[in-house]
C-alpha cells in the first residue's frame, strides 16, 4: 500500500509539473511573445526558400505586413494549443485516447520553442539544453506506464534534470556569455554589486555542476536532489521576486508570473526522483 502511494505521489507531482509548463507558456504566447520572429526573419536560413519558392524578394517579404500578422497569428496558436495541452493533462485520465495526442502536439511544440530560443542566443546549445525538462516531461507523462519508461525512469529523470543544470552553470560560471538578467535578478534580490553577482553566479555555476554529478553517486543523491529542487524553486522564484514593487503589483505580476510557473518543474523533478527511490 505503502509503495502505490509513492507511486501515486510521483505521478501526480508529474502531472502537476507537466500542466504548469503548458499553462506557463500558454499565458506567455496569448498575452506576450515569443521568438518566432527570429526564424522569420532569418535571412540565412529562409532567403533561398523566398527568393526561389515563394518567388519574392527578401526585403519584400521582411517587410510584408502580412508577414507580421501571419506570425502574431502563430504565436497565438500555439498559446491556444499549449492551453488545450493543459487541459489535456487534467483530464487525461477520463479521456486518454484523445487527449494523449494533444499532449504529445504540445510537447512537439515545446521542442520547437526549446530550438527557437536557441536560434535566438545565435545557436548555443546550452540554451536548447535549458529547457530539457520543459520539452520532455509530456512525453515522459504520456508514456509513464509503459515498461520500459517504468524501467528506466529515475535514470531518466537523472538524466534530464543533470542536463538543465549542466546548461544552466555552463551560462552561470561564464562558458557563455553571462545573461543579463541574471545578472539583474541576483542583483535585484540579493543586492550584490556587478561583480558580486559574477562572483556569485560562478559560485552557483559550479555547484550546478556538482549537483548534476552527484544525482549519479548512490550514496550522496539524496542530499544532491535536496539542493538541487531548493535551487530549482528558488531559481523559479525568483523570477516573481526580482524587480518586483507592489506599486505596479498586478502588471508585474502579468509580466513575470509565468516565466516562475513554467520553471517550478525544476524543483519538482529532484522530488519526484526522491520519491521513485524510497520507493525502490
């Protein structure tokens, strides 16, 4: 009885973490924006297909309000398709012939924003990387029973929350450039210099990277998996916290509340590995 329950636990922290991506970006493409633009607009990448296909020229078809309405148009489709993938998930177990398909399109659609924000940071792999968990716990939710999943899943799990902390310290410690806005949010909540915050910042990087090791040694994941989902929530956090003023609290709120929804799944991950290995 003891063992269903854990086993029930994990499943239903993984559902839970599966809608708050889809609601997350769902909120951020109806409301906001998203990197559509940058593949549009990629003259490199699309210019022969224009020029030779569609028969244009590029400035013509850069320049096309069509074009801007066409990709307003898709960012919106995909907010609508990531929210039907929620609802989808809550009410995958009455409906799962039909709703695992819509899941299974969402999280297609997650892997293509994962390559759209790469694309944007000029191609670096550790921006892709980032969003590992994002992209693969629907596949992960909708397969969850197969035996094979079943067999493998804590590796799995390892695997993938080793990876977004790997690429998360790869920009922390410096290996790329490091982003602004951590710069801006360990500044804004911790009220470090510039250089405080790059000191800082290296610091975490190479425990990210500790962390990611240590899931793997038998005898000390536990207390890596600890950190590593103190860390995922409070990285989730603070999101909502940086820059934050109840002066304009509902419009931030609007702004930034989303960007913590979406990443609270890295902090429920480690649990849910947590929770796979009490119960072996």
């Amino acid at each position: 009885m003891e063992n269903k329950l854990r086993l029930s636990k994990s499943f239903k922290l993984l559902k839970i973490s599966v809608i708050l991506v889809f609601l997350g970006r769902a909120w951020q493409f109806i409301f906001w924006d998203a990197p559509f633009r940058t593949f549009f607009w990629n003259e490199n990448l699309l210019k022969p297909f224009v020029e030779t296909i569609i028969g244009i020229d590029w400035q013509t078809y850069a320049n096309s309000p069509k074009l801007d309405v066409f990709i307003d148009s898709a960012v919106l489709a995909f907010g609508i398709l990531y929210l039907l993938s929620a609802i989808a998930v809550i009410l995958y177990s009455k409906f799962e012939r039909i709703t695992k398909y819509i899941i299974i399109l969402g999280g297609i659609g997650l892997l293509l924003l994962a390559y759209l924000l790469m694309s944007d940071r000029f191609y670096q792999f550790s921006q892709f990387f980032e969003y590992s968990i994002q992209f693969s716990i629907p596949f992960i939710f909708v397969f969850y029973h197969k035996k094979f999943i079943q067999s493998y899943l804590i590796l799995i799990l390892k695997m993938i929350i080793a990876v977004v902390f790997i690429a998360h310290g790869l920009y922390a410690v410096g290996y790329y450039p490091v982003p602004g806005y951590f710069l801006g949010m360990v500044i804004d909540v911790l009220g470090f210099t510039e250089q405080g915050a790059r000191n800082f910042l290296l610091v975490v990087g190479v425990l990210d990277f500790i962390g990611a090791i240590l899931i793997f040694v038998p005898k000390i994941v536990k207390y890596a998996l600890i950190y590593l989902a103190i860390w995922g929530f409070l990285t989730s956090l603070a999101r909502l916290v940086a820059g934050f003023s109840f002066d304009f609290f509902w419009e931030l709120l609007h702004l930034n509340l989303y960007q913590t929804i979406y990443r609270l799944p890295h902090g429920i991950l480690p649990i849910i590995v947590l929770l796979k290995l009490k119960n072996k």
